[in-house]
C-alpha cells in the first residue's frame, strides 16, 4: 500500500486558488486632525481625505459610528491654499488654561496660534424675525446690561492693546433698549472698527434710531440672502425682499456703509451668488459682500453634510455667473486665520470700469509664506506686503478709509486713482466668502488658529466656530438666563419689599 503523502496543493487533490490581488483605495489619506462628533461633540480623529478632486473629512466615534462630510468641491485649491499660511500674532493676555485640550480650553488658552482679528458681542437673544436658518438660534434667553459689554470691551482691549474691528450681533442687536451706547462706548475705547450685525428691519421703519445711528457711523453688516422672494420665503420664514430693498435705500439716505451677508444654501441661491455681487458693485451704500455658506448649527434647513456649500462652489459660481468679470485667479486665501477658512478680493470701481486688485499685481509674490523665503525685490515691496496682509485679513472692513489706503498703497503705481482718500474708499469693493465650520467639518487645527472670536461676560473669548459647534453656546445662553432671570426676581422682591409699609 502506498503511503506516501499526496501533494497538498497539486491540482489532483485539491481546487485551483485564485491568488489575491491588493485593492487601491479610491482616496487620497491627506491628513490626520481632530474634531468632533456631530452627535455628542466627544472630541475624536478625523481623517482629511481626496476623492475625485473633493476634499472630505471622515471620522469615527466609538458610540455613534462613522460620520463624512464635504470640506471643499476643489481639492487643487484647498490644497494649494497651504502656502498662505501666515505666522500667527500672539494676543497680550490668554483667559484660560490648558487641561483638556483643543477644543476644550477655550477663551484663549496658550495653546491658541493666533490673536483676535475681530471680536463679537452678542448683545441679546432675542430677535424681531424666526428664520428657519439662524446659526444663533435667535429666541428667548438673555439680553446683556452695559455694565456688562462694558467689562467685555474693556477685556478686549487688555488682551489685545488695540483692537482692530468689534461687531455688535445677537440674537438682533437693534432691538436692544442700549445698543447706541454700547457702539458709543466701543468708540470711546478707541476701538478702530465698530460693526452692526442685523437683519435690517429696525431701519426700514423707525426715522429717529435710524438717524441716531448714523450720527456713530458704524459699518452696517447687513443680512441680504438674494434678490428673489423666494429666496427669503426658505432661508427666512417670509417675503423680507422689498423690505431689505427699502431698508438699504434709507441706509444710504442716511450715509451708512453697508457690506451685504448672504447666507448660501444648496439648492436656494447659489445661483444668485453673482447678482448679489453685481447688486452690490452697482448700490451707492454697499462697500462690500460677505457670502456665507449656511453653518449648520443653531436652526437650519434639512441638509446633506456630503452636499453642502463650499468656498470652491461659491467662488465658481461668481466666475460662471458674472459675465466674465471676474476669474478664479481673483480669489485669494485670507492668511491669517487659516488660509482655507476664507477668500477675498478687491475691485476698483469707477462707474462702469471694474478692476479685480489680483490683476494688478501678483499677490501670491507677496502672500505666499510657505514656498518663497524672501519678498520680491521690488524697493517697496515690505510696504506692498504690509498693505496686503491688512486687506487679507479678518479684521479688513468694507468702506473705510484704512481699507482705501491699504488698496492704493497694493496697488501703487500700477493703476492711477486720482481721488483723495476719503473718496476712495467709495471705490474700493470687497468680496469675502467665509466657510465657517459646523459638526461634521469641525477641524481642531483651524480652530487654533481662529481670529473671529466671542467675547463673553466672564472675560473668555471663544473662537467662533468652537462656540457654535462644541456646545459653548448653548452652556452660556443658559449661564446667562438663568443670571438675568435671578436678577429679575431680585428686583421684584425688593419692589414688593418696598411696596409694604411697616405695621404700626
């Protein structure tokens, strides 16, 4: 009997094996951050990853899954944005400590790589609209005494020596009882740049706060979501267009600069992101447009986090949609928040002649901090980049005279602008598209090098993305309710107190 052992792989005694071939991934690992989750902001890895030119971010929580949300629709310029990374400037004074970690410490903490740009104090909660979309969650809640902004303005100044730009918000800061004293009391503290965030009704209808406005000259940041009803009809809860154009009229009657804010939604008006820029070139009032994919945080519509607007989109549409007027190459990244958090330009314009600032000169020559180790050597050169740097920048405010110098010193003798400067800043226009993060895009690396940031009674000042995303909101609108409510009661108890004579 043969007992030898068969073969164990011969194709006598047993099947053919298909041998295994490797699989390529259909992404790009690009890199590696932390963020949160969207379901229980517990902080986590997030992976940034490339497919088909997009830019995605994945993560995973250990108690609700996997989560994936678009980051940007271009991954060549979100890529390529890297090299307007400019080195933070670091604020006087920190209000907080490091314990937990990014995002955890906010207020700043030193673990923070970059100063504030521009700070907000949301005046109140309350508002005299309900849109379906408000990042605020404008309602019931608190509303913020003098001596309060006061104390925030004052620690503005302390951790920051001079500030450049504060913008009173809400909630809708016009229908706070003190708003003009507290813009005055901004103003007294030398504050460079005073800015009203609002929705616009207040001026559409009241001659005498209108007028008392304008004698403080505060740039208006004004809510203009499109130029359709329909538009308003979604984003805000009701036909405000009329309104909107009857309040921007009465604004400029009054000779306030206004920059339009459009919220951009999938599906509602990023098509209409070229005539809000057209609209805005050819109105007397309006030095500039802000346009704001929708931050899905607070209320908002139903959405799609792998379909949401991003800068690319935006920025795309504006090219597709004005004509010819502007390319891609006119958008630039804003360095000193991280450079894919928000694009600006500039155009000169002089009736109907309309010239981006990018045409004039190379501005990555001047902005490009990663890949070119000397400035041009142009004898002015430190001076065009200083000029630069201070339009590229978070704290660049339409309409203002500052703004006009930094644009003609730019620009110099590359265009002739024969007007002095307080009248050229009525042809100075900017554009800004600024991507503010929600859960599913939050990354811990731009929020440390954020410089918009909340300034809060307690003295913190929390980086804007952090206080909307990670639940600082939420924690002091509550802190917040239940002071103001508690004081309430204080002053009523002390009214009936004083209400009741002593027994004789």
């Amino acid at each position: 009997m043969d007992t030898a052992a068969k073969d164990p792989i011969s194709s006598e005694t047993a099947p053919s094996v298909k041998p295994r071939v490797k699989q390529e991934a259909d992404f790009i690992f690009h890199e590696l951050t932390r963020s949160i989750c969207p379901e229980c902001k517990t902080v986590i890895d997030a992976q940034i990853i490339i497919r088909e030119n997009k830019v995605y971010m994945r993560k995973r929580c250990p108690t609700h899954g996997w989560f994936e949300g678009i980051i940007s629709s271009d991954a060549e310029m979100y890529v390529n944005s890297i090299k307007f990374n400019k080195p933070g400037t670091i604020p006087l004074e920190f209000s907080t400590e490091v314990k937990d970690g990014c995002p955890l410490d906010c207020g700043l903490c030193p673990e923070h790589k970059q100063h504030i740009c521009l700070a907000l104090i949301e005046v109140n909660t309350g508002c005299n609209l309900s849109c379906p979309i408000c990042f605020a969650n404008a309602g019931i809640g608190y509303s913020l005494t003098m001596e309060q902004v006061e104390g925030m303005l004052d620690r503005f100044v302390e951790i920051e020596g001079d500030p450049e730009v504060v913008q009173f918000s809400g909630g809708e800061p016009t229908i706070h009882p003190q708003l003009l004293d507290m813009i005055q009391a901004a103003q007294d503290r030398g504050i460079r740049q005073v800015m009203v965030n609002t929705n616009g009704v207040r001026m559409a209808r009241d001659d005498k706060f209108l007028a008392d406005l304008a004698k403080l000259d505060p740039v208006i940041y004004f809510q203009f979501d499109g130029l359709r009803p329909e538009t308003y009809l979604t984003i805000r809860g009701e036909d405000l267009l009329e309104l909107k154009l009857l309040a921007l009229d009465r604004m400029n009657q009054a000779g306030l600069n206004v920059v339009l804010v459009a919220a951009i939604e999938r599906g509602v008006n990023v098509d209409e992101v070229g005539a809000i820029v057209e609209f805005g070139i050819r109105h007397p009032a309006v030095k500039g447009v802000v346009l704001q994919p929708v931050t899905h945080v607070g209320r908002h519509i139903a959405f799609d986090p792998m379909e949401r607007v991003t800068i690319p989109d935006v920025i795309h549409g504006i090219v597709d949609q004005t004509d010819g007027r502007f390319v891609l190459e006119d958008f630039v990244p804003v360095p000193c928040c991280f450079p894919t958090c928000q694009v600006n330009s500039y155009v000169f314009v002089d009736g109907e002649k309309v010239v981006p600032l990018p045409r004039l000169l190379d501005i990555d020559e001047y902005l490009d901090y990663i890949t070119n180790r000397a400035l041009p050597k142009a004898p002015n050169a430190a001076v065009v980049q200083k000029a630069l740097e201070g339009l590229w920048s978070a704290s660049a405010v339409a309409g203002t005279e500052k703004t006009a110098g930094q644009f003609q010193c730019a620009c110099g003798p590359g265009m002739d602008l024969p007007y002095s400067m307080a009248h050229l800043k009525d042809h100075v226009f900017q554009i800004a598209i600024k991507d503010f993060m929600d859960a599913y895009t939050f990354n811990v690396k731009q929020v440390m090098k954020c410089c918009v940031a909340i300034l809060v009674p307690d003295g913190r000042a929390i980086p804007f993305c952090a206080y909307n995303s990670v639940g600082y909101r939420e924690e002091i609108r509550e802190q917040l309710a239940r002071e103001q409510a508690r004081a309430q009661i204080i002053k009523i108890e002390a009214k009936i107190e004083g209400s009741i004579a002593p027994s004789e």
